[in-house]
C-alpha cells in the first residue's frame, strides 16, 4: 500500500509518498502527484512515522534549519544513477557543481548527457539536491524537466546564486 502526506513549500506543495516505511517519491506540485499516482490505490495518511519525519525535516529545511537530511528512503535506479545520486548528496548546501564536475566525479567524464538525464529520474527533489547541479557556464539548465524557475527559487534559498 502507498501513502502520502503533503506539505507547503516555497517552490510548490509538496506530496510526500511512502511505502514499505521509506520514503518512494516526492511530487512537485499536485499536477504531478496526479499524473505520476493512480488516486484510488494511495492514502492519505499525514501520520505513518516515515511520512511525518520527511515532512518535519523538509519544514525545517524550508524553515533555514536544516542543512541535510537523515531519511529511509527506497531508492531505485540503475548503478550509474545511484553513484550520480551518492554525487549530488554529497554536494553542500548553498554550493553548486556542474554536471561535468559530477561526470569527472564519478570516473565518467563523458556522460555530462547522462548525468543531465539521472537528475531528471531523481525521485527525491530537495533531498538528493539535484538542484545545487547547473551548466559548466554557470547556467540553469533543466530542473524536473523544464521547471527551472524551481532550481533558482531553490538555489537563491540558499544563497547559492
């Protein structure tokens, strides 16, 4: 069964989902909770231990006193998508890296392509901070998808830009 509790944030609401006691999945916004979630088979459920931890740690980010997060999550991808993923958690908050940094990180220094197409698959926005990654020229480029007015709301949160 799949759970879900959802919260106000700066960039959008936040849906928060969960299955199994970890957290699945962040939607940004409802459009996407809808279009990613068959409705009929998710709860809400603003109670369930792992939901109300995510949703307090994101407040508190959210709230400039939290930095990192420390959550269960089920993260699944291929392995190149969870060593770009272990990458960008490693990225501190209010600094930036380019997706060539990332590749050269990762032993991979070709796959600036790939690393663009890993952060779109991250399912956990904010929290694996796909956001703090942008074009060698400094540029924002693609945040889920093409909401890049997301990853500058996020970055100048952060004082980043």
């Amino acid at each position: 069964m799949r759970y879900y509790t959802k919260i106000a944030s700066i960039i959008d609401e936040l849906f928060l989902v969960a299955e199994d006691e970890k957290l699945s999945v962040i939607h940004l916004g409802e459009a996407d909770f809808h279009k990613h979630e068959d409705t009929t088979m998710i709860t809400y459920q603003p109670e369930l231990p792992c939901l109300k931890e995510a949703a307090q740690q994101l407040q508190e980010y959210f709230a400039g006193k939290r930095k990192t997060f420390n959550l269960q999550l089920s993260v699944c991808g291929t392995s190149f998508q969870k060593s770009v993923w272990e990458q960008l958690s490693l990225i501190p908050f209010g600094e930036t890296r380019s997706y060539q940094d990332i590749a050269v990180a990762i032993d991979n220094p070709k796959a600036v392509r790939a690393i663009g197409q890993a952060n779109k698959a991250n399912r956990y926005p904010i929290i694996i901070p796909c956001h703090r990654v942008i074009g060698k020229n400094h540029s924002l480029t693609g945040y889920a998808g093409t909401r890049v007015d997301i990853k500058e709301k996020l970055l100048e949160f952060e004082g980043a830009l």
